[in-house]
C-alpha cells in the first residue's frame, strides 16, 4: 500500500504486510520501482522469514 506520495510524485513510501496485518517492511521508492496492478493479475501469497 502506498502510505505516502513525495513532493511532484518523485517517490512514495510503500508499505508490505501480511494478510493477518503484520507490519513486514516500510519503504521509500522511486516512481520506477513500481507499478499500478492489471485487472487480469493474480495476487500471490508466500511465506517469508521474520527475526
């Protein structure tokens, strides 16, 4: 999810979690790092190791 948009959109704050709500990394990125999602994609789910 993105929590945060920079000034002129030249980067955002991205959050992951899981689907129980866990917090697993906050990020920034820039613009070309990510992408809007498709219609016809499907979502994928995977275990991660957390310390």
């Amino acid at each position: 999810m993105i929590l945060h948009l920079y000034a002129d959109h030249k980067g955002y704050e991205v959050e992951f979690v899981t689907f129980s709500g866990e917090l697993i990394a906050l990020v920034s990125v820039y613009p070309t790092q990510i992408r809007q999602l498709e219609k016809n994609e499907i979502a994928k789910a995977r275990r991660i190791k957390t310390a």
